[in-house]
C-alpha cells in the first residue's frame, strides 16, 4: 500500500472513531436527562404519597387509631425531611410500611381520599421502575469498555438505583368502595 493509502485509512479509521465517541457521548448526555427526568417524576410521586399521607393521619386519626395515625405523621414528615439516598430510602420503607399497616376499611375517610392515595402508591412503583430502568441502562453505558477507557461522561456522578418496598396492591385494598379495581 502507499503512504496516500494508509494515510487515508487512518483517516477512515479515526473518523468511525469520533462518529463512535460523540455517538456514545450523545447517548449517555440522552440517558442522564432521562435520570433526572425519571427521578423528577419519582420524587414528585413520593412526596403526593406523604403528602397524602400526612392529610390522612392529620384530618382522620380516629378512623387509623391514635398509633398508626402518629406513626403515619412521623413518616409522611421524615419521608419529606430526608435528603440522602440511604436517608430517603429508609424514610420512604418506613412509610410504605405503615401505609401497607392500613385496614382495608376506613371508617370515615373519604373514598376519594383512599382512592388517591391507591393510585399514588401505584405511580411510586411505575415512576420508580422507569427510574430504576434509566439507571440500569446509563450504568451498563458507563459499564462498557469504550466509555470507560476514554472517560466519556467520567465528570458525571453515577447513578444510584432507589430501592424500596412499593408493593402493589397493598395499599388500601378497597380503595374502590363499590369494589371495582382501576384499568
């Protein structure tokens, strides 16, 4: 081969190189913004659940018991209060704990209300799965040989997955009065 030849295939191979490089670059950038956008969604959800939370232990305590009612208020504030993951984690458990201690009937306690506060339970396991999801793929980016060796997106914190109990169904088992489940 001649110089021009090799000087072209280099070329070639440095051009796929780049288009490679600002391709996964591009890509953790789209991931990144799909994290925080999906942690946007989640932290959002969390905190309509203390909110909720918090509303039904303050203005029906009698329905839940003096208990359940002060556990209730203790967690929807800590779940709100709490910053670092770990923190976060521990706060949102201890309130998916005491919500799931909730009887299936609540005497005088709106059907809205319960109802609400079902749904909300069910969009905090759907926002975190997608969080979670978001988190996954930007990790397993990150994870591959080429990101790594070349450092792209080194600067950015990795994400962490957010791990707590939303099991689904738990929360107010009749939260339609007349017994229907939502679709």
């Amino acid at each position: 081969m001649t110089p021009e030849a090799w000087s072209l295939l280099a070329t070639g191979v440095l051009l796929v190189l780049l288009g490679w490089a600002i391709w996964t670059l591009t890509r953790l950038r789209r991931l990144a913004a799909r994290v925080d956008r999906a942690w946007a969604v989640l932290d959002a959800q969390l905190q309509r659940r203390a909110g909720l939370a918090e509303e039904l232990a303050r203005n029906h305590p009698a329905a839940l018991g003096p208990e359940l009612a002060a556990r209730l208020a203790v967690g929807a504030a800590q779940a709100r209060a709490s910053r670092t993951d770990g923190d976060r984690e521990l706060a949102e458990n201890a309130l998916g704990h005491d919500l799931h201690q909730l009887p299936a009937d609540l005497p005088g306690v709106p059907a809205a209300l319960r109802t609400d506060l079902a749904g909300t339970q069910t969009r905090v396991a759907l926002a975190r799965r997608f969080y979670n999801d978001a988190v996954r793929d930007t990790r397993e980016l990150r994870g591959r040989r080429f990101p790594r060796w070349t450092g792209l997106h080194r600067t950015h914190r990795l994400p962490r997955y957010f791990d707590i109990d939303d099991r689904l169904g738990a929360v107010i088992r009749d939260a339609d009065p007349a017994g229907h489940r939502g679709g």
